[in-house]
C-alpha cells in the first residue's frame, strides 16, 4: 500500500511483523489528542485510503484541523469497512445491482464489474408478519407464511448471494439486522489485507446507528448510496460538527434505558443535532451497559444525529467476550485501541476531546416515560399519560392532537370476543408489543419485562383476549435466556408468546386487528392505542386502525396490556383485580434492579450466543431448501408481480447531459413539516383501493395475495402507484387525510399516483413543496425511487433529513431549501401556482438558485447539493448512473 503516511506504519506485534496498522499517535501532533474518537476513525480511514484517487494529503490535514474547518463546508472522503443491508432495502438493490449488470453490458463493458468490494451482509428480518398471536406454534405459522409470500424475493435473493462475491444472505428467523449486527457481525477492529484498522459500517435502514454504541462508527445511508459504496465509491461527506453529550450521575432504581433514550431523543430534537455527530461522554456513560448504549444509538435517527457514538471502553470489551467472541481477536482488538489511543476510560476526564457543542443530562432526573401518540420525540412521564392522552383527544388536529368533540371523550362501543362481551373506549389498548431492536437486544429490560409477569401472573392478573400481544425477539439468544431463566411460560400466560424473529409491529408489519375489534374502533371512531416497545411511532405506521401509538420500555408494554387503557394513572389507580377481590398497583409487581442484574449475571452467558450464531446460516430448513440459479446475468420473470428490470437505466448512454432549467413546473403535492418516508412511501399493507390494488388485480392476484409495500420494492410498477399512498397522508391541498390530490389542469381530486400520469402524459414536470424535517425516518430508498418516477424533478422544503436528502440527490431530484427565515407562507405561496427553476450552466454546492412563478413572482432558494461529488452525481442523473458510466468506461 503506498501511502505518504508510511512512516507511521508498525507492526502491531513484533512476533506478526505482516499484521500493521497506521500509529496515528506517532503524529506527534497535539490536534490528534483533541479530536473526538468519531472524528479520529473519519482520520485513520483518510490516511489508510490516501493513494486512492478521492483522498488527498489535504484531506487528511482537513480532518486534523477539525476544530477550524468543521464549520467551512469541508468534503472529506470516507470509506467504511463493511455494509449491512436488510431485506426491504436489500431487495431493491440487488434488483439495482442485476439491472447495472445488464446496463454495463449495454455499454460494452463487463458486467462483473458490478460487485461488491467491501464484506456486505444482508439479513432477512423485514418480512415477517404478526398474523398468528397468542398460540403456541404461532411462531411456525408466521414463519411458514412467511415463505409462502415471499418464495420469489427469497429465490431472487438467494440468486444474489450466488451472483455476487463478498454479499452473505443471513437467512429468514435468524433475527432483526442491528441485534445481528452487534451481537455476531460487527469486529469493533478488522484485520484484514495485513492491516489493523477500526471497523466502519453503514446500512441500508437509519437504525445502523444502533451499533455506535459498541464503539463501531456507523450509520444509514439510502440504498442507493449503499450500492455505491459496495461497488468501491466513498461517501463523500461534509466534515460534521460532533456535539458532545455529557453523561452524569446514577439512574434512579425505576428508570430503564428506553427511559433514558425517549429523554434524550426529545432533549436532542429541542437541541438540533441534524447533519451533525453525537459523541457521549461523561462518568454516567460508565454507568450504563453496552446493551444500554445500543438502545441509545439505535435511535439516534429519531433525535436527528448521522451518528450517536459511544468509544470503546473496557466494558465494551467485556462484552465482546460476553457474546462470546473469540478471546484472542478480542485481545488484539484491544492492543491495538490502546496503540492509537482510541481506547476511552470515560472517568477520565483528561481525556474528554474538544467538542462543537456540549450538552449535559444528569441521568438520575429521568424518570419513567413513553413517547407519543405520533412521534418519538413527544416525550409524555408515565405519572402524565393518562391527563396527556386526555388533553390530546380533544387538542386541535396535529402531532399532539386528535380533535375530538369534548361530549365524545367518553364514548364507550360494547363488542363480542369470542363468545363474550367487552367495551372500547377511547384510549383502549389494543395492540401490546414488545417488539424491535431498540429494546430486544437489552437483557436488562427484556427479563425486566419476564419477571414482571411473573410477579403478574402469580398476583393473579390477565391481559383481555382481544388485545393483540406478541413478543418478536431480535435475536435467537433472547429466547434462550428467557426460557433458561424460567420467565418465558409467564410470558406466555400473558400472550406474549414468540411469534418471530424480526421487525414486525415496529415496522407496520402488525398482521390484522380481530374484525369485531376494528368495527367497534371505526363505529365509534375511537382513538385506539398501539404500545410497543419500537422505536417509531408514526401515524399510519404500526396499524391503519391505531391513532395513538406510544413508545414504551418491555416491562411497561405489559403493564399498559394488562391495563387494557392509557388513561390510567399507575399511582392511584390498579392494574386490576384479581380473584380475590385485591387490587394490584404496578408498583406490586416492577421487578427491582438488584433481582434483574442477579438473573441477568446467572443466565446471559457467552455459551448461548455462540450456540445461536454458530448455525445461523444454516438452521433455517425452508432457506437451505430454496433453489436458484447462479448465472451472473439474472433472467427476468415478466410475469413477476414482486421482482421486475426497474426503467432507471432506460436509454443511458456514455454521454453526459447537460441538466436543464425546470420550466412551468405544476405542485403535485403541498405539505407541512414532519413528512416521514413513511408518508412517502410506505411499507405496510396495500390498501384494497390503492392505485397499487388496482395493479395487482389486474395481474390476477387476490387481496390476500398483496403481501405489503415493503415486499414488493423490488417491483417499480407497485411502488410507484404506492409512492405518497399512506391513509394518513395531509396534502394542504386536500381538507382530510388521504393519498389525494388535485390534478389542476382538469380539477378533480386523484389518487396521487393517477395525477402524477396525467401531468407526465401531458408532459408536465412536477414539484413537491414541504416544510421542515421532510423525509425524517427511516433511510428507505424509494422514498426517492418513487417519486423520481412520478416525474418530481425537484422538492422545495425548510428542511431536510440527512438520509432523504441524500437519496434526493442519489436519484438525480433536486433538493431545494427556503432562505433562512423564508417559507411557503413568507413569500406567498400556496402550491398552485406553476414554478421555473433556473438551473445555471456553472454549478457549485449550496449555491442560490432563482425560481419563477407564473404570476410574475422570483424568489431565491439554497440548491442543497452540499459537494462537488454531489453535482457530479447530478450531471449524470444520478449516483447509480454515474457507476455505471465508471464501470463500462
């Protein structure tokens, strides 16, 4: 490797002179000693890639002198070790992938030039469903559906796996990406090509933070963006600022770590931490388990962070060892973090490095909490959820609010269940999941939540039969320590029975409510309750049928199960009363710390992860059984509804064109702030009278045979017709919620999609106006995808969310921003008017662009590609057409 840095170059053990590593501390410079450890890992990459061709010498001073040019808009080039896709986004990029082959070859170049480069793990966690709950083989029966639904994309990624090296397919069952990820794939450091260096990852879902919390520095790009760093490309980043967050004191006896990231969430979102990097910091990061970082960094997309990271310590050691890792690599790994310096003792405060900003949470003033009813970062104490929920439903519509008439709030709507009576009301509980990897991969709440039925059951209290439960464990090794430790029966005994090893209600994958359940909800257009303990919490996510959804801890999902309501107070008022006529208070039955940590120590051995990990490529009989085929080109099925050539690389030719002024552009869509990828493109059930509905009959399959949104990306004619489809969806140019618009040509009210063809018939371009946040969640890429093939040419928002914007600009869609204090309401607009974007035949990033309207009006706004590598991306009409120009040349 030459490199201009060589002479920091060492063997890491003089006994294996061939394993080397870069000593960055052999800098002998002082502005090392006071970069933050995220930014060091962002330094060490630069310096090991230098001979490529994006990274320079002067990248590498930029990033030394981190403390002056954070703020400049400095590009630096960064390449990670590894990427980690999941099946929803993993699908379409495999589908991107063959595409490119066949494009390439087009173009006269290799085909197998289209490959992975970099170590790229796929795991299948996105496709299971809650359809059976509360049977004991209801895990066999999801799983079996499971494969009856999705054999084709199964093949097709089986196909993959075969097709391209460096790409492992982690099977169905095995467990959800991000707890697979922390507890079997991440190194913390490679050893590989006879180099030391810190492990690097970014995913294909926004909660790839989640492994910042083992000290692995990662984050969520698009798929787009993924694909184009497997084929080599690195992501070309603006240096970020790092806020420094400071962590001090003990938690109090009560408080749980989905406590303590529901507080930081809503204490980051108030902060404003987007496009930047979190570091922690502090003595009360000591006092918190790697299990505990995890759960903090996995929902770092919702406080709005590219990164949330937590440096290696000796307890992030002792946990390498605890999944059971092998010793002597965890040794290594250890050697070598303390050779560069990047192994952190957070009670030395000697250490602490310089930060952009630092913000404080002394960790005993949080107390127990959930966050909702439509966005993680409503942080609501459980002492106020019964009052909050209360004052919500009659609050004017809106992310707290649900505008119900004040004689309605106690509106009662009396249902049969299975041969007996029940009542619903407002606030009513009926889906109950302890769910996602936020809280499943953390011992600690999961026997938490164990021993609390225990305590329940044994006090003699239920949860109502209709109420859907359910328990979806990110891993194989959560179900291992709960039956050994003698809690799993009690959890059963509740409903929580294992019903799969994924994503599932966190996800929108919910499975449907009883059918006397959702008419009772919609006779008395009742604000039904979802409580999981997921990490989003949108509207239109988990349920069509829930209004409310609220984040919660393991042990509180139960609790408000057994409730059956919010609109309780767990003070004052039991969780019931058993057979004896005693009423039972949740403080009777919350487990203590001290009897949580002593069945954790006896129970979370190494033994069980290696047991678990050891055949998890094999243990699933249906994956081993598929068959597929392993030609390098992909034969396309016409007739598929689920696998289809997408049209991105229609026409493509070696030529650039030149990018052309926007004219006369009509506002397909005017939205408010908060429009998630979920309202974007959804990935849940396909309504039965959706544009995407339609598509499917008429290709001959019946309603059961939809599957979700999510399934079928790898299909662009279905996810076109479900791009902007969500039932909660607000367009400001619709008075109620749904996926309508106005075509203003002819105006009537369409389906988004059918407007959307009208105006490309009639060869009109479209825009898209929204306010801040747009495009916050999760970092699916069709959210891009789809409206590209609308025809969007560009989007004018306040404010964008990093993944989004990255993808707007990977599909070759402008992404556009207000002036600092303009928006659609300072400078008149209402959407529909018909808009000219200037684009100039010189363009640099962030450069002020001018639009006109047809009513004589010019205002300016901010063109936010943010680099130079971005406007190459641009002038090639996107990120992946830009690969394949490189490959076939």
């Amino acid at each position: 490797m030459s490199n201009p840095f060589g002479q920091i170059v060492e063997p890491l053990d003089p006994k294996q002179p061939l394993k080397k590593f870069f000593n960055l501390s052999k800098l002998e410079d002082v502005r090392y000693a006071r970069l933050p450890f995220s930014i060091r890992i962002l330094l060490e990459a630069a310096i090991r890639n230098c001979d490529e061709f994006l990274v320079k010498k002067g990248d590498v001073e930029n990033i030394l002198n981190w403390k002056v040019m954070q703020h400049k808009n400095v590009e630096v080039p960064f390449k990670p070790a590894r990427v980690i896709l999941q099946d929803f986004t993993g699908v379409p990029a495999v589908v991107d992938f063959a595409a490119m082959r066949d494009a390439v070859k087009k173009l006269g170049g290799d085909p197998e030039k289209i490959n992975p480069i970099c170590p790229a793990d796929l795991v299948i966690d996105h496709s299971i469903q809650v359809d059976f709950n509360r049977q004991p083989d209801s895990l066999q029966k999801n799983q079996d559906l499971e494969f009856e639904r999705n054999k084709e994309r199964f093949e097709f990624l089986k196909w993959g796996s075969r097709a391209f090296k460096n790409l492992r397919i982690i099977p169905p069952g095995s467990g959800i990406i991000h707890q697979v990820n922390l507890e079997y794939l991440a190194r913390v450091v490679m050893d590989q090509d006879g180099y030391y260096y810190p492990d690097s990852v970014v995913g294909t879902d926004s909660h790839t933070t989640m492994i910042d919390g083992l000290g692995v520095l990662g984050w969520g790009v698009g798929g787009i963006e993924a694909e184009a760093v497997m084929l080599g490309q690195p992501i070309s980043m603006v240096l970020p600022e790092v806020v420094g967050y400071k962590l001090e004191g003990n938690p109090q006896p009560l408080v749980t770590s989905t406590d303590i990231v529901l507080t930081i969430t809503k204490h980051l979102r108030q902060v404003g931490v987007v496009g930047k990097f979190v570091e922690f910091f502090g003595p009360g990061v000591a006092q918190l388990s790697i299990a505990d970082r995890a759960t903090i960094a996995n929902m770092c997309p919702e406080y709005g962070a590219t990164a949330a990271y937590f440096p290696v310590d000796d307890i992030s050691i002792g946990y390498l060892i605890q999944t059971g890792r092998d010793k002597e690599k965890v040794m290594c790994t250890k050697r070598y973090l303390e050779a560069v310096g990047m192994l952190r003792d957070f009670k030395n405060a000697s250490q602490d490095p310089d930060f952009t900003q630092v913000v404080e949470l002394d960790l005993h003033t949080v107390v127990p909490c959930c966050s909702g009813p439509k966005r993680p970062q409503d942080k609501v104490a459980v002492s106020d959820m019964k009052k909050d929920f209360e004052t919500c439903l009659g609050a004017k519509q809106g992310f707290k609010g649900f505008q119900i008439a004040p004689d309605r709030h106690n509106s009662v709507v009396k249902f049969n269940f299975e041969g007996h009576d029940f009542e619903l009301a407002h606030g009513s509980v009926v889906i109950a999941a302890i769910t996602s990897c936020t809280n499943t991969s953390n011992p600690s709440v999961m026997l938490g939540a164990g021993l609390l039925a225990k305590k329940a059951v044994e006090a003699g209290l239920t949860v109502k039969p209709y109420i859907k439960t359910s328990l979806s464990p990110g891993s194989g090794v959560v179900t291992y320590y709960l039956r050994e430790s003698g809690v799993m029966r009690y959890l059963s005994q509740l409903g929580f029975d294992v019903v799969g090893y994924g994503c599932m209600t966190c996800i929108g994958n919910s499975g449907p409510l009883p059918e006397s359940v959702v008419e009772a909800i919609t006779q008395g257009d009742l604000v039904a309750v979802g409580v999981l303990s997921g990490n989003r919490n949108f509207e239109g996510r988990v349920h069509p049928n829930t209004r409310a959804n609220y984040l919660a801890s393991p042990p509180l999902v139960i609790a408000y199960a057994i409730a059956g309501t919010v609109r309780i107070d767990f003070e004052k008022d039991p969780l019931g009363i058993n057979a004896s006529g005693k009423k039972i208070f949740l403080k009777d039955i919350w487990p203590t710390r001290n009897e949580i940590q002593a069945v954790e120590r006896q129970f979370v051995i190494p033994g069980m992860f290696k047991e678990v990990y050891q055949k998890i490529e094999t243990v699933n009989k249906s994956w081993n059984a598929l068959d597929a085929p392993s030609d390098k080109l992909y034969t396309w099925n016409p007739k598929s509804t689920y696998i289809k050539s997408p049209p991105f690389f229609d026409g493509l030719t070696l030529a650039l064109q030149t990018p052309k002024t926007i004219e006369d552009a009509y506002v397909l869509l005017s939205f408010g702030d908060s429009v998630t990828t979920d309202h974007i493109s959804p990935a849940g059930n396909i309504a039965r009278n959706s544009p995407a509905a339609r598509y499917l009959t008429s290709r001959g399959l019946t309603p059961r045979e939809f599957n979700s949104y999510g399934s079928r990306r790898g299909n662009d004619a279905v996810m076109a017709r479900g791009t902007f489809a969500n039932i909660r969806l607000v367009n400001k140019f619709i008075d109620k919620q749904g996926p309508q618009t106005i075509h203003f040509p002819s105006g009537e009210i369409l389906d988004v999609f059918d407007a959307a063809e009208r105006y490309k018939q009639a060869g009109h371009p479209l825009i898209v106006l929204a306010g801040k946040e747009y495009g916050a969640g999760s970092s699916r890429d069709w959210a891009a995808k789809g409206p590209f093939l609308l025809g969007v040419k560009a989007v004018l928002a306040e404010s964008y969310e990093r993944i989004h914007r990255s993808n707007l600009v990977g599909m070759g869609v402008i992404p556009l921003q207000y002036l600092p204090g303009e928006d659609a309401g300072t400078l008149g607009l209402t959407g529909r008017e018909r808009y000219t974007i200037i684009i100039p035949e010189k363009l640099k990033p962030q450069m002020n662009v001018q639009i006109k309207l047809d009513t004589g009006k010019t205002f300016h706004v901010v063109m936010r590609f943010d680099t130079d590598v971005e406007l190459t991306y641009f002038h090639n009409g996107g990120i992946l057409n830009y690969m394949i120009r490189k490959m076939a040349s």
